[in-house]
C-alpha cells in the first residue's frame, strides 16, 4: 500500500517539477542556459521513464494524471506570457536533438 501511495506521489511531484522546469526555460535569455536546463529536464524525464519500466503499475500513471493539469495551471499562472527567442529555440529546435541523443547513448548502454 506505501508503494503504491509513494509511486502517485512522486508522479505527481514529477509533473509540477517539468512544468516549473519548462516555465523557467521559456523565460531564459540565454541560449546555453536554455539548452542545459532542456537536457536536464529530458535527462531526469528519461530517467523517470526506466524507473517507470523498472516497477510497472497503474499508480504511476494517475501520479503524472493527478499532476498534469495542476502543473499547466501553475505554468499558466507562473510561467511567461510570451517565451524568450531563445526559450523557445531551446525547446523547439535543440530539445528533439538532444532528446535523440539521449535516446541514442541508452540504447548504446
């Protein structure tokens, strides 16, 4: 029963944790910046996602369920009206890239 309350818990804190973390990134006016914290939040989102494999069940899911529409109301309200140029190339254009990278070095692994 704790694991189970533990595993909604900490999908639901992942969810307000990615949605922080990509409010922060819109609003950077450095292009590296932005670019280091997208790795960062893909890097823990895959890290997240072995761990989900690693101990399958549903609770995971209504974690990310329960924290999804919490965390983009606290990005409406937190996050910027207008991304930053260089947000935005950070998530749009570098954030696939470097997302196929890090799918690439786990499957080497």
């Amino acid at each position: 029963m704790m694991a189970i309350v533990i595993a909604i818990v900490v999908g639901f804190i992942f969810s307000i944790a990615w949605a922080l973390a990509y409010s922060l990134i819109l609003k950077q006016r450095s292009i590296l910046k932005a670019i280091a914290l997208v790795s960062i939040v893909l890097g823990v989102s895959l890290a997240m996602y072995r761990l989900l494999y690693a101990y399958p069940g549903p609770e995971w899911i209504l974690g990310f369920a329960l924290g999804a529409p919490a965390g983009i109301k606290l990005l409406q309200k937190i996050g910027p009206e207008k991304p930053t140029d260089e947000g935005a190339i950070a998530v749009l254009l570098a954030g696939p890239l470097i997302l196929i990278l890090l799918l690439t070095a786990i499957a080497i692994l």
